[in-house]
C-alpha cells in the first residue's frame, strides 16, 4: 500500500521544523527577560507551526486508496 504525499515539500517541512524549534526556544527566553507577556506569540506562533507538521504527517500516512473525508 502506497503513503500519499504531504502538503508540505522536504525543503517547506525542514523550515517548518526549524521554524518550530527556534520558536519554541525563544518562548522560555523572552518570558525571562521581558516583563511584558509578549512571549506568548512565540508560544502561539510554534503551536501554529506544530499543528502543520501534524497535518502534514496525518496526510502523509493516509495510504493513497482511502477515500477523502468529505
């Protein structure tokens, strides 16, 4: 049974995942420093990100003869 490709190229996946680490590194960091809660959109923005790749991985594991939820 053959996988379907994800919606995301290798290239887009690997800034995705960079995207995500150095997003949620910079979270922790920033809410020690500022005393704002401005750390929270680094916190969101990797959630965001996070929730791509998982959607990419879902699509990726879906074999390619099931047929899409409509």
């Amino acid at each position: 049974m053959h996988q379907a490709p994800g919606f995301l190229s290798a290239r887009q996946r690997r800034w995705a995942w960079l995207g995500f680490l150095l997003t949620a590194l910079q979270a922790p960091v920033s809410a020690r420093l500022v005393e704002d809660g401005s750390w929270l959109f680094s916190l969101c923005v990797s959630l965001m990100v996070a929730t791509v790749i998982l959607a990419d991985d879902a699509t990726r594991r879906r074999p390619v003869d099931a047929n899409p939820v409509e």
